[in-house]
C-alpha cells in the first residue's frame, strides 16, 4: 500500500514559473538590443543571442520560432503600445505621445534596432502580416487620440485618421532612421503644430 510514505518519496514537482520566464525574456531581448547596437543587424543570429543572454536556443525558438519573431519582440520590448489619459485636448495628448517616443527612441540600440526592423520587413519570406501588427499596436494610441477627438469635438469628423496616423508615427522614425539625427523637442513642437493645425476644428 502506496501511502504518505510513499508519497514523501516523490520528488516535489514544481513549474518553471512566472519569475524565472520572465528573467529569460528579459535577458534575451536585452541581448538583441545590445548586439545590435554593438555591430547591427548583420551580428545578429540566434547563436549570439542565446550565448550573450546565457540561455539555451531551446528556450529561445520555444518563445520566439523565428529571428523575425525575436527582433520584432525586441523592438516592442522598448517602443511598444502606450496610454494617454484624457486631457480634454487633442494637441496635449499628440505632445504627449511624440514626447514619450522621443524618450524611447534615445535608448542605446533603438536606432540600429527599428532600422533593422524596416529592413527585414522588405526581405525575402518575411511575415508581413507580423510587422503590420507590430505597427498597428505601435500606433494605436495615435489613432485613438485621433478618434476620441472627433468624438469631443477638437479633431475634425472629416479626417483621415489613417493618414493622420502614418504622418505621426513617420516623422519621428524618418527623423531617426532616414536622416539619422536623433528627435528632439523641437520636432514634437513642429510635429504638434503642423498636425494639429491639419486635423483641428479651430486651427
């Protein structure tokens, strides 16, 4: 008869848990940002993720199947979806996105990091389906600035938020990437103005 004895026998069988997953997706997705801002996307490989990280690629390809899924996660690890509480003004909420971008786009590695991410997008095989998501979270609070506007009466019913969402997002990341000068309060100014007089009711 298998009784408490026999049970005190058993090993206790405990889950990986939530600290210890958390302590790898962490230590992995630091390690792309570092690699990447030590040598660019061309020393990234899974091989030097995991060892930088000191995980096994196991762990990794169990979390992440692919590089494109890695990068991508790295990216949102650092420029992810944001909130903006109710300001009662369109133009105070779109001053207050810009500004915590730009604050996200000054970590070390985030410029060679989105340039990456735009450069793999246009690759061969890539997913594009999982870079539309990406952005469409990256930029969802602009959108829903825009729409909450319309609906208090500050943005105009007529505008193209699609658009209005693209010019927001692009003129930081072009700034970054495309001219390779880093943003600063001075365009969230320029940015504030030239789309808030685009998109107000009262210019």
């Amino acid at each position: 008869m298998v009784g408490e004895e026999g049970q005190r026998r058993q090993p206790e069988r405990r889950g990986p848990g939530r600290p210890r997953q958390e302590h790898v997706t962490r230590a992995v997705l630091d390690a792309v940002v570092e690699l990447v801002a030590e040598s660019g996307m061309g020393a990234l490989t899974m091989d030097a993720v995991a060892a930088r990280a000191g995980v096994s690629k196991p762990a990794m390809y169990r979390r992440w199947p692919t590089k494109q899924d890695l990068v991508l996660a790295a990216a949102e690890s650092r420029i992810g979806p944001l909130t903006v509480p109710d300001m009662g003004d369109f133009r105070a909420e779109l001053r207050a996105v810009l500004t915590a971008r730009v604050e996200a786009y000054r970590q070390p590695g985030v410029d060679r990091l989105l340039a990456g991410v735009i450069g793999s997008a246009a690759e061969a095989g890539a997913e594009r389906g999982a870079y539309r998501a990406y952005t469409a979270r990256v930029t969802s609070e602009t959108r829903r600035l825009l729409e909450r506007g319309v609906e208090r009466g500050d943005v105009r019913p007529d505008v193209d938020v699609d658009a209005a969402t693209t010019l927001v997002a692009a003129s930081l990341v072009f700034r970054m990437v495309g001219e390779q000068r880093t943003p600063d309060e001075a365009l969230v100014d320029s940015v504030v103005e030239l789309i808030g007089r685009a998109v107000s009711v009262t210019a």
